[in-house]
C-alpha cells in the first residue's frame, strides 16, 4: 500500500505521461490504451481491448475487471475521444 506522500507522486508522474501521450481526435488512440492497460494490470486488473474504427481511423475500447467475474465486481470499460 502506498502513503499518501507516496500516492501523490505516482498519481502526478501517471497525469504528466497521460498528457505527453498524443492524443489527438482523429488520430490512432493505440499509445494510450496500451500505457492504460498496463497501469492497470500493475494494479491487479484483468484487461482486454476491443477494436474499434471510427470515421475511418482505427481506435480501441479498454475493458478492465478487478476482483471476482460476480455481480460485486468492479468493472471499468471506456473510450478516448
């Protein structure tokens, strides 16, 4: 578990590699899924992503489960625009 010192400090390193990331609307949002999904993983969440092309340029959907496949699990499922 991490302090709260210590919980500052990764929040702000994950925000500022979260904005150097490109990502642009219209282009590919495969850089930030894949730096996402690893986060997560590092966190214990089960993760896939699902392909999706909008307008022609090609994106994803992540998908990201923690704790048990039952109605008390936690879910987090979103998109980048």
């Amino acid at each position: 578990m991490l302090t709260p010192m210590e919980m500052r400090t990764y929040v702000r390193e994950v925000l500022a590699r979260l904005i150097e990331l490109d990502t642009v609307t219209g282009l590919p949002s495969h850089g930030v899924m894949a730096y996402l999904e690893q986060e997560l993983q590092r966190h214990g969440f089960r993760t896939h992503r699902e392909p999706a092309t909008i307008r022609g340029v090609d994106h994803e959907n992540l998908v990201a489960v923690l704790g048990p496949d039952a109605p008390d699990g936690l879910c987090l499922s979103g998109h980048l625009d």
